[in-house]
C-alpha cells in the first residue's frame, strides 16, 4: 500500500517523536557506560523523559495507526 503525501508526513513527525526517545535512551547509555558514578543522580529524570516521550509516541500511534 502506497501512502499519501499526507501519511508521509505523518510518517515523518512519528520519527521526530521516535528520534527524541531515542536520543534520551543514548543519554542514559552513555551515563551508564561513562559516568555512573557522577551522573546516576540524573537518571531518574531521563526516566521521566523517556516515559512521556513513549507517551508521545503512543499516543500519535494512536491516531495514525497505519504507521505501526
């Protein structure tokens, strides 16, 4: 199935929301590798991001779900 112009737009906003939860999990990667000891303070709140982040995802899936 082709998608319309309109379905590739959307596509293209789903993988700015992906690309956020994606960048925020490469966040906590690199404390966890780098800087535990320093930064594990940080985590909890990069927690909280990931999860709202998700969140968005979901939620757009929700509406578009042709795009899963």
């Amino acid at each position: 199935m082709e998608l319309t112009e309109e379905q590739k737009e959307y596509k293209k906003e789903l993988a700015k929301h992906k690309r956020k939860v994606i960048e925020l999990a490469g966040v906590v990667h690199d404390i966890v590798e780098d800087t535990i000891w320093t930064d594990y303070v940080k985590l909890p709140k990069l927690g909280e991001d990931i999860v709202l982040a998700m969140k968005d995802v979901n939620a757009f899936l929700d509406k578009h779900p042709y795009l899963k």
